[in-house]
C-alpha cells in the first residue's frame, strides 16, 4: 500500500498537485465520519490538493544540516542528499 500510496502523490505532482501521506490517523473515526464500510480496510489518508506553498528540494550543505527553512519569498527549502550519496555502484 505503500508503494500505492507514493505512486498516487507522484502523478499528483505530475498534473500539478501536492500531497501527503498520512499513516498514523484515527481509523476507528475516520470510518464511521466518512461513512466507510467494514469491508474495506483503511491502510492509509492520502491527502491531495493545490500546494499553498513553493517548494524547492537543496542539496545538503556541507555541514549536514537536513533542517527546512523559508527565503524571504515564502519558498520552503529542503535540504536532501545528492543520489552519489545514497546509490552504492558495484564498480566500487
């Protein structure tokens, strides 16, 4: 469901939503609010819509700081390390 989860959010992105997984919710509640039937099992909330907000993926700085932060534009940074970093080639 996981991988079900991330495929949806990334053909949101695509046609020009944002999204949010959301894992940890009150499934109980959840149910009996939106009126779902027994029969299906809830895994995850998948929330969509038009991102309020730019966001720009950073390559981490050299001290390791995964901190977000907002520009004086209201653009939210976020700090990830560089796919050199986290794919290990067999060549090495």
């Amino acid at each position: 469901h996981g991988i079900v989860g991330q495929t949806i959010l990334l053909g949101a992105i695509e046609k020009g939503f944002g999204g949010c997984m959301i894992g940890a919710i009150n499934k109980k509640q959840l149910r009996q609010q939106l009126s779902i039937d027994e029969k299906y099992e809830i895994l995850l909330v998948l929330a969509l819509g038009v991102p309020a907000e730019r966001v720009v993926i950073d390559d981490l700085p050299e001290s390791g700081d995964t901190g977000y932060w907002r520009d004086e534009q209201s653009v939210h940074h976020v700090p990830k390390r560089s796919l050199d970093e986290l794919i290990i080639s067999q060549d090495e």
